[in-house]
C-alpha cells in the first residue's frame, strides 16, 4: 500500500486502506482480504545485511520493516494507515490507549520543563489531572482557558506565547465546540503547536488537519472501534517529523498496541460512517425531544439551535451531523434522583465509555471528573444532576421511550 491514498472517499478509504497487503512470504499463497493478526514479538530476516537494513527507516513510498513488536507490527501498521487517510494526515501512531496517545502528543508537541500549555478548561477529567498532576510537577507550566471565548483564547496566545494549545472538537460532557481555525491561526503566529482531541467526532464530523490542526489524537476505544470490545489511542499528524518524533516515544515509552487490538479496531472502522451517521439521527432527535421534557431542565447537543456553539458547529463540522453524544439535567435533581433514573433504565446501559453501538448513559460527577472537587466541577458547569448519554444505533423511539419511563421512576 502506497504512503499516499488513493482519492477515495472517506467510506472508501476506511475500508480499504492497510488491507490486503501483498507481503511477500504470501503472494505464492494467496493474499487475505483481511490483514491477519501478527502475533509475533520478534521479526527474521533471510540474512543479516536483510535485518541490518530493516533498522533503518524506510524511504517514502516504501513498506515499512519490521523488527520487534514494540517497534511496529504489520497488524497495527494497518491500523495506522486507514487512520491516517481517514484525518489526511501524512501518518498515525497507535498506542494502547488514549492516555497513553495524549502523553506522547504532548512530548512530540514540546512540552518540557519550563514551555506553557494552553489547554481548554472543558477537558477530559483524566486530561486534565495529567496536565496538573504529572506536567505541572515536573515543571511545565499550564493554563486553562475557555475555548469557546475564542478573542479571550486569541489574546492568551499573543501574550502568553505557549508551546502548545490543546483542545477537544466537542467537550465532555457539555459538548462545547472552539472555533478551531480561528484558534489555529493564532497559535501558529507565535509557533504554537495545535493539538486537538477528536475523539467526540471522529474524522465523519470534522478533519481538524483541515482546519489548522497539527496533531489529532483520538481514544480509539470510543467510535473508531464502536463495539466496546477493545482499548486503544491513536495520533495523526500533518508532518513527518512529528510521526518520527511520536514513533521515539512510543518506543521508548513502551504503550504499543496490541495486534489483537488493531484488528478489532481495523474491524469496527469499516462501518464508522454508517455508524455515525445513525447515532448522529439518533442524538438529534433524542436531544429534540427531551428539550421539550418538563422534568430536564437544561439539553446540550450542538445540533439544537439553542446551543451556545451552533453556528460555529454548522460551519466546521459535516453538514448535518452533530455527534452522537447529549448532555443533560434532570430538573432539581440530586445524587439520589440520578441513581433513581440510572437504575430504571432497560434498554440504555450505564458505564463510563461512549461510541459504541449501543446507548451508554454516564453520570459524569461519579465518572469522568469525579476526581475533580465539587467546587471545580460547578464552576465548569458539570451539576450533580447532568448526565451523559452516548446514543448508540438502536431504533430512536425505543431509546426516547426507554429514557422517558427511566424520567418517570426518578420523579423527573
């Protein structure tokens, strides 16, 4: 396969790029329409001149070697590649979870004792307890913003010169949306690295390389893979020299991808157009009808005219789509009432991820920022009564229903 895709559509892409490689120990044998899963840790070469050439990096346009699976795997490698023509980046490097892709993002991007991270208030939780408990301690200096106050971003870049400004398409779990090439345009003037975390959208809605982007990482766990079935992160870059760079610390660093795990995430991006095109349906008319429920209080969905980012939403991202996540409150409830609402649900399953399949519903002050302190999470606007539903591709009025009866037995 050509380091350059063919000018494919982005359907086309996921489900043909990094398959059906011609290795060579194969083309006698025929070829499998889907790349095997290469459980191997070590690589032979017929002589040693063949593993002494297979340490240096390949020339463009040739296939990559391998030689210990830390260093690469012909399973992740294809991974890679469909991930990297989907965002239209010149490569991806695969990690074993989002985490661990965000930690390298951040040290390719040039963040070192001393250098400046400008980083969206409405990060992750574990986003941001990586940024304030392991860089802020080892000397890096980070401050937050709020990046849908996009002349306030401007202007914290022109004064504050930083190394890198990080920044999610949509936010978990209020959805906001940055104004992303406007933000760009300002960080690129005082040599910023951009680094944007698309896992909300996946490459369906928006390609932020398109819109000044230098690196993109996603959790591939969530709607690259889409199953629930496997953990996994992912980094694209607009450069070479980022790839090399990303590629040093992975090796280094040692959070390679499981083969096991590339194949399953290869699998589940082959249908992430359809897929995402359903959920996005679903969460639009799921979010629709409970704006007009009596017992929520507050809806966000970026797809609602009411929703503080829409226009911006209706300019960077695919038209008509709006993701597949809605955040809600539940009028007046406390803790207890959420617990109510959770445990009736029937066909909506409570559990901490999102992407995937089927609706998940999470209570983000138990889950993805309950390490925050209370205090933090109101000023962000996260209450003890907003909920989280990842709207999967189950029939919409099945999944209303199921939320509506759930509404009924918490009192809402």
């Amino acid at each position: 396969m050509s380091e350059t895709p063919p000018q494919w559509n982005l359907e086309t892409l996921l489900i043909h790029t990094g398959e059906h490689q011609r290795l060579q120990d194969i083309e006698q044998q025929g070829v499998p329409t889907t790349l095997p899963i290469y459980a191997a840790a070590t690589y032979l070469y017929e002589n040693a001149e063949s593993l002494d050439h297979a340490f240096e990096p390949p020339t463009p346009g040739e296939a990559p070697r391998f030689i210990y699976a830390r260093y690469g795997n012909p399973t992740v490698a294809g991974f890679e590649q469909a991930i990297a023509a989907a965002e239209g980046g010149v490569g991806a490097v695969a990690f074993s979870s989002g985490m661990a892709a965000l930690h390298a993002t951040l040290l390719t991007a040039g963040v070192t004792p001393g250098e400046t991270i400008l980083a969206a208030s409405n990060l992750y939780g574990a986003s941001t307890n990586m940024l304030s408990k392991h860089f802020a301690s080892q000397g890096v200096r980070v401050l937050y913003h709020n990046p849908t106050n996009t002349s306030a971003v401007c202007q914290a870049i022109q004064k504050e010169h930083p190394t890198v400004i990080l920044l999610e398409t949509i936010s978990n779990p209020l959805l906001q949306i940055p104004d992303i090439p406007a933000i760009a345009e300002a960080a690129h003037q005082v040599g910023a690295v951009v680094v944007v975390d698309s896992t909300f959208a996946s490459p369906v809605l928006i390609r932020p390389l398109e819109h000044g982007a230098d690196l993109v990482m996603h959790s591939a766990t969530k709607y690259l893979g889409g199953h629930g079935d496997a953990l996994g992160g992912v980094v694209i870059s607009r450069t070479q020299t980022h790839i090399s760079s990303l590629q040093s610390y992975l090796r280094m660093l040692g959070g390679s991808l499981s083969p096991f795990e590339a194949r399953l995430l290869s699998r589940g991006m082959k249908t992430l157009v359809l897929r995402m095109e359903r959920q996005c349906a679903n969460a639009s008319a799921v979010a629709h009808w409970l704006a007009e429920h009596p017992g929520v209080s507050k809806v966000c969905y970026p797809g609602l005219p009411s929703h503080p980012q829409h226009n911006v939403a209706r300019r960077i991202l695919r038209e008509g789509l709006y993701g597949g996540v809605v955040s809600f409150e539940l009028r007046g409830a406390d803790q207890a009432a959420v617990y109510r609402f959770m445990n009736a649900l029937k066909l909506c399953l409570c559990g901490t991820s999102l992407g995937d399949v089927y609706s998940l519903l999470s209570y983000p002050a138990m889950s993805s920022h309950r390490d925050l302190p209370p205090a933090q999470r109101a000023e962000l606007g996260i209450s003890d009564g907003l909920l989280r539903l990842s709207v999967g591709i189950e029939h919409a009025s099945d999944i209303i229903a199921d939320v509506d009866q759930a509404l009924a037995a918490a009192g809402s």
